[in-house]
C-alpha cells in the first residue's frame, strides 16, 4: 500500500497527496480534504481544531497532539493528561472563537471542519487561513454524517501517521455500522418505532428527521415522530406538550438527566405511550455524548445503543457491554470498569 508520500491526488477520496515539487525537509505539501494545496510540518506535534467534531477526530486518532478542547470532555471517562488541556473555545453554535487565542498558542495546524455545501464551505475554509496567518489550515470534511466517518478518520490517520490507530477505528464504527443498517432495512416501515428525541429540562425541544443532531433515529430503523421544522445550526427545536400527546411516541431517548428523572411521574406525560410502557431512556454520556451534541464521531457508539434500545429482540445477541468498554479503550483512551459499564447501560 502506498504511504502518505508519493500518494497520487485522489480526488474522489480526497486523498492526501505530495505535489509534484520536493518541499523542504521540515515540510511537506499536502491535499486536505476540499482539495487545498496546504505546506505543513512535516512532523505535526501540536493541533487546535475550531469545532467539537474535529477536536474529537483528533483526540481520538492521536491524543498526544490535541493542544486544547473547544469544550471540556466530562470528568471522570478521561484520562487526567488530556483532561487538563485548555479550553480555547471556537467557532460552533453560537460559539464565535478568538483568533488572537488560537495564534497565540502556535499550534502547528489549525483543522477546520467544513460541510459539503459547496463554495460556501471553501469560502469558509479560506477566509480561517487569512485570519490564521501563517498557521497552516487543513481543512477535513465535516463529521456529522453518521454514516460517512470512514474518511476523515482515515485522513486524520494518514495525515499523523497514525495509520494503525485509524484503522482500528474504522473497523469498529464500520462492523457496529453494518450490522445495524443491515438489520433494520428489513423492518417494514409500518412497523418501525416511533421516536421522540427529547431535548432541555422539560423534553419540549427536540430535532425532527432531517436534521443531523437526530440522525442515529433514522438510521437505527426508527421513525421520527416529530413533525416540526428543522432549527439551523444548534437545532433544538420548540414544540408543545400537545404536539407530543398528537405524536404519541412508542419510545422516547431523553437528552436531560432532570427530565429522564421526572417525566415518569410527570402528570403532563402519563398518556404518552412510551411513558405508559416504561420504554424512556437516558441517553448515555461518557467522555462525550452518545447520540448527539456534537454530531462527531462520538456518535459510533451511540449506534449499537440506540439500535438496542429501538429493537431490543432484533438486537438480543449484540453484546453491548464489550461494545462499550472496547469503544472507549480504542476512542476514548481509557478503560472502564464493569460497574462502570453496567451503570451506563441502567440508570
């Protein structure tokens, strides 16, 4: 297999190539993934990324270069080391990053996520290296389409060297990825379960089908109950409890530990079916969030999880704990203990 050098420009898989003309010793000339010629070192130590999905790309690849988080991962799923980076923010949401901050930190690559919408996405990747300066930006595809996170993952590898780690990854997402899809494609879709995704204290925001922060219901073979407009950006979308009465769903998968706690004894609730039938879930969250917020590729474990709980007797031989703790040891970086585990999967 070719290595990152004399790798030929692959424009379909964006590969990463070495232009025709040696670059100097301490640099080399690559292709990011929206097809910039981009001149980086050619041992790359230090990484800040302007967004949660590419911060999360790298920590997971190689954790040893991460300079900082755009937020903090939660305490107690991360190894102390990584845990103690600085927060320098970014641009996310409603988040506006400060470029003196990031240029301050000489990191020795700036990644900037970018969606493929076009020229708008380019515009967006060139107007971050005018502000960056001299910093090198290589910009890599967006991860927030749950079912195409081969190639960045593979990038980011070839990119740091990090090939083995990549791969490794790869398999796992892309094993949990095709057993899933390949099960619920045969759930006839009067059959499939109906799902509200509840957001906030009170579950009364929500991201119907179509959007990316809901993306694990669709594919995990269930049916969006919501039927509201997408939110851009943040998502989170408002709806009323009598829209949820009307919409009735078989399950809900609750963002908010406040509202998975109460809304089984809610009086505002007690109709919904999922209620009635003790079919609510507290979505998992570790280091990172499992099903969404950010829509990154912490999300490969929401996967199995979500298919589980959608279709607990189509799913009965998947061994969810071994999932998870392998999961974790390959992205994450850290072991978790069995009551660890068992605590997750039973709140």
């Amino acid at each position: 297999m070719l290595g990152i050098f004399g790798v030929l420009l692959c424009a379909s898989a964006a590969c990463i190539a070495t232009q025709d003309t040696p670059a100097p010793a301490e640099n080399r000339t690559i292709t990011d993934m929206a097809g910039r010629t981009v001149v980086v070192p050619s041992e790359i130590k230090s990484i800040l990324c302007t967004s949660p999905p590419s911060t999360m790309l790298v920590y997971m690849v190689a954790p040893d270069r991460l300079a900082g988080w755009n937020f903090p991962p939660e305490k107690g799923y991360t190894p102390e080391r990584y845990m103690a980076l600085p927060v320098v923010g970014g641009w996310f949401g409603k988040e506006t990053g400060n470029y003196e901050n990031f240029i301050s930190m000489h990191p020795d690559i700036v990644v900037e996520g970018y969606t493929t919408d076009g020229g708008a996405a380019l515009a967006s990747v060139t107007e971050r290296q005018q502000k960056m300066g001299s910093i090198p930006v290589v910009a890599v595809e967006d991860t927030v389409n749950a079912t195409g996170y081969s190639a960045p993952i593979r990038f980011m590898g070839e990119l740091l060297g990090e090939e083995k780690q990549a791969e490794a990854m790869i398999a796992f997402y892309e094993g949990v990825l095709g057993t899933v899809t390949e099960r619920v494609a045969s759930i006839p879709d009067g059959e499939r379960v109906g799902v509200y995704y509840a957001e906030g204290p009170k579950g009364l925001t929500t991201d119907p089908s179509g959007s990316s922060h809901a993306d694990l219901i669709d594919l995990c073979g269930g049916r969006n109950v919501a039927e509201c407009p997408i939110t851009p950006g943040i998502g989170m979308t408002e709806v009323s409890m009598e829209q949820i009465i009307l919409w009735d769903p078989d399950v809900i998968l609750a963002a908010d530990p406040g509202f998975y706690a109460t809304v089984r004894t809610d009086p505002l609730w007690q109709e919904i079916t999922a209620v009635k039938t003790g079919r609510v879930y507290l979505i998992p969250r570790t280091a990172f969030f499992w099903f969404d917020r950010p829509p990154g590729i912490n999300r490969i474990i929401g996967i199995p999880w979500t298919a589980k709980v959608l279709y607990p007797d189509l799913f009965s031989d998947m061994d969810l704990e071994s999932l998870v703790r392998e999961y974790h040891e390959t992205f994450i970086h850290v072991s978790l203990s069995d009551d660890q585990i068992r605590d997750l999967l039973n709140p």
